[in-house]
C-alpha cells in the first residue's frame, strides 16, 4: 500500500470516526430528551381523553337525571376510545362495565391511576375508570411502543445519513488525495531529471497553493538548469578568447615574427589582465555564496569615491563619445563602507551604462541622503532593458542578450556581485528600465553613525 493509499484510508477513516461520533451523540442526546417528552405527551392524551369521558358522562346524567342509558353510553365510548371503562356511582357500585364483568362489584383502590372523578356543580356522581386492571401496565406500554418508533426512526435516519456522508467523505477523500498524486508523481518525475513538469492548478485553497509553490520550484530549478548548462560554455568562451591571444602572441614571439616590443608586451599584459578580473570576479561570487566575503569598512565621503570613480571612467566615456556626468548635493552625509568594493559597485554599474549607451547619449552618477541610508543612483539613456529579462538580470551568467560578446556583455557576473556586495553592507539594489528609454540602477549603503568603543556602526533600516 502506497503512502497516498494510506492518508486516503486515513482520510476515509476520520470523517467515518467524526461520522460516527456525530450520529452517536445526536442520537443519545435524542433519546434523552424524547423520554420525559413521550411521557408527557402520553399524559397528556390521556387527559385529554378524560376530559372527553367526563363531559360525556356528565351531559348524559344531566339528561337522564341519572344514570339511566350509562350502559350504551359506556360501550359506545369503549368502542370510539378502545379501551375497556368502568363507571360507578356515588356509592362506588359498578353501574356499567364494557367488559360486562365488574357491574354490581365495589370500586377497587387498585384500580387507578386512570380514574375520571365526576362532580356536578360540586355534587359527586361517580366516577370512569378506563383499564381499571391494567391501566399502569398499558401506560407502560404506549411509551415504550412510542419509544421504540422514535428509536427505528433516529436509527434509520442516522443509518441513511451515515451512508450518504460515508459516500460523500468517500468522494471528498479522493478529491483531496488526487491533486496530491498528481505533485508526487510530478515531483518524482522532477527527481529523475524532467524540470518541465507541472502541477495543474485549480480553486484557491492550500492544496492549489502546495501546486503554485511546487511549479514556482520547478520553474526556477529549471531556469538554475538552463544558467548551469551555460556556465561552462560561458567561462570556457570568456577564457578562450585571451587566452588564446597570449598563446598566438607567445607563439609569434617564439617563432620571431613579432618582435618583443613594450606594445606587444602591453597587450599579453592586458589578456592577462583579463583572465585576473575574470578568475577574480568567480572568487568573490564563491566568497558572497559561502557568506565568506570580509569587509573593511570604514568612515567615506561618498562624493570623493564617486568623483574618483567618474574620473577614471572618463577617458572610457570620451572614447565611445558620451557624457558622463557627477550631480551630488553638497551635504552629503559620509557612510560607512568597504571603499573598495563600493568603488567596484560604482565602476561595474558605470561601465554597464557606458557598454549600452549609443554615441552622443550620457550617464549620470547622483545620490540623495534618505534617513540613515544614501542612495546612489546610476542613469543612462541608453537603449534599455526588456521587461521579460528585468526580473533576472542580477542573476548569475544571465545576459538578455546571448549574442552579446566580452566586447559588450560580458560573462554576466557583473551584477550579480554587485547586488552581493550591496547586500554586504545591509543595503538593496534596484533597477528601473524601458526599451528605449534608460536604465537607472539605485543602491543604498549607510550613513555612519556615532563610534562606539572605536568602532563605526552602520544604521539599520
């Protein structure tokens, strides 16, 4: 038996347990309150049948002036009631019987409780005994005659309702258990490799809700898939390419047909160079992952970092004919940051702008003091970014571009460390962007505080 097969039985098994419990109580409870309830109604039929005998037996004295015709009287109204009366006069002698066994015989104590008293203007006549022998035991009777029909009625109405829920717990037990079979298989399927399953979604209770975090899951190990699969051929392209020029430039070297001049030098420099940043850019990713990354914080006039940052930026910004440009209010509050990487923060978001603004366009470094935080800002006017790739572009080795080279993209890893590195410091990156119409990446980083015990302490947000 499989583990749903067994919450189904579960499931089966409580609402018949609930079921069952249900019907018990309902039924004990009914039959607790019904006894003193029967009871009295019986009692209250009997009154109502004395009062009927006493009418009766009266009108018809006041008739005769006596008890003349009580004998048709008593047979007549034994037969419409049927039960057997006893009437006697004002002596307690038996004046009738339809039974025609008691007439002429004393009135009996043990005849009651069923007795029917007749007065006349407060003149005693006699009285109606109805089952003089047996009047206790016939009560009896009725009630529990009465009983036992309330009794059969609540079972087979409890033993009828019970099957209806059983089959409808039965159907409720199924209906639940499906939409889970249906996140098990899938999440088997997801286990042996098959990242396009998903989970149909319907209604809105927390079985859907199971459904959408379950397809969010395989949607994102599917994309974590696709970024893995690029990751290899991503870095192996980023290395082939300089590497191979310091191979063809050695090799030339060797072979004499360059000579070893500082501008070819320069240039194996630069290659390597390359390969550095690259190598260093995945040391500082894998540092940020496994929370390994230290910070050397210090008291830092943003506006000079900035200045600094746009100054060694300019001669990248003069070549490809754009503006770049420092707007900054002249109270900006230091901050309390690891300069380094703050200023690498600011070079990469710079250089982005630059990559992806056409000639004659311009960026634009500012900030603005907002509480404890600054936010630097970084805007261009450049050619934009696709609303589908917004939600991934701080992701690591995504570019929404896939043709995009070195030259003009990059391997994608560029903002994925800047929003570690921004995150670091307890601060949070943000982009805002339309085709056509400029990118403007924000990030905040805090504004120093009071030292305590020598040490300066970021305000938290």
């Amino acid at each position: 038996m499989s583990r749903l097969d067994r919450l189904w039985l579960r499931l089966l098994l409580a609402f018949s347990l609930v079921l069952l419990t249900a019907v018990g109580v309902t039924a004990l409870l009914t039959f607790q309150f019904l006894g003193d309830q029967v009871t009295s109604y019986v009692i209250a039929g009997e009154q109502s049948t004395t009062q009927r005998l006493r009418n009766a037996f009266i009108r018809n004295y006041r008739i005769h002036n006596g008890w003349d015709g009580v004998e048709n009287l008593t047979q007549r109204m034994s037969e419409a009631l049927g039960e057997r009366l006893v009437v006697t006069d004002a002596r307690g002698t038996v004046i009738a019987d339809s039974g025609q066994e008691l007439i002429g015989q004393p009135e009996d104590p043990r005849w009651g409780p069923l007795v029917v008293r007749l007065y006349d203007e407060g003149t005693y006549l006699g009285a109606v005994f109805l089952n003089p022998l047996r009047a206790q035991r016939e009560r009896e009777r009725r009630t529990a005659e009465l009983m036992q029909a309330i009794k059969w009625s609540v079972l087979g109405a409890g033993l009828i309702a019970g099957a209806l829920a059983l089959l409808l717990s039965l159907g409720l037990a199924r209906r639940l258990v499906q939409p889970l079979e249906a996140v098990i298989r899938a999440a088997r399927a997801l286990g042996a490799g098959d990242l396009h399953q998903r989970v149909p979604v319907s209604g809105s209770g927390e079985v859907a809700e199971l459904a959408r975090a379950f397809n969010a899951m395989a949607e994102g190990l599917e994309r974590a898939q696709k970024l893995r699969q690029n990751l290899v051929s991503d870095i192996a392209h980023e290395l082939r390419t300089p590497l191979a020029n310091i191979r063809g430039y050695l090799e030339a070297l060797h072979d004499g047909v360059l000579p070893a001049t500082p501008e070819t030098l320069a240039t194996i420099h630069e290659e390597a160079m390359l390969l550095s940043r690259l190598v260093d850019d995945l040391q500082d990713l894998a540092m940020m992952e496994s929370e390994q990354l230290t910070l050397r914080r210090e008291v830092v006039a943003l506006g000079d970092l900035v200045q600094q940052v746009a100054q060694a930026m300019q001669p990248l910004a003069q070549q490809k004919g754009l503006a770049l440009t420092v707007n900054l209010p002249t109270a900006l509050p230091p901050v309390w940051v690891d300069p380094e990487r703050i200023g690498q923060v600011l070079r990469n978001l710079v250089n982005n702008a630059l990559t992806y603004t056409p000639p004659g366009g311009r960026v634009e470094i500012g900030a603005v003091a907002r509480g404890g935080w600054v936010e630097v800002a970084v805007a261009d006017t450049g050619c934009g970014i696709d609303p589908q790739d917004l939600p991934y572009i701080f992701e690591r080795f995504y570019r929404a571009d896939r043709s995009r080279t070195r030259a003009t993209g990059g391997v994608g890893l560029g903002l994925t460390i800047a929003k570690g590195l921004v995150e670091a410091h307890g601060g949070r990156i943000t982009v805002q962007s339309a085709p056509g119409q400029g990118t403007t990446f924000r990030f905040t980083v805090p504004v120093a505080v009071a030292a305590t015990a020598g040490q300066m302490v970021g305000a938290r947000r």
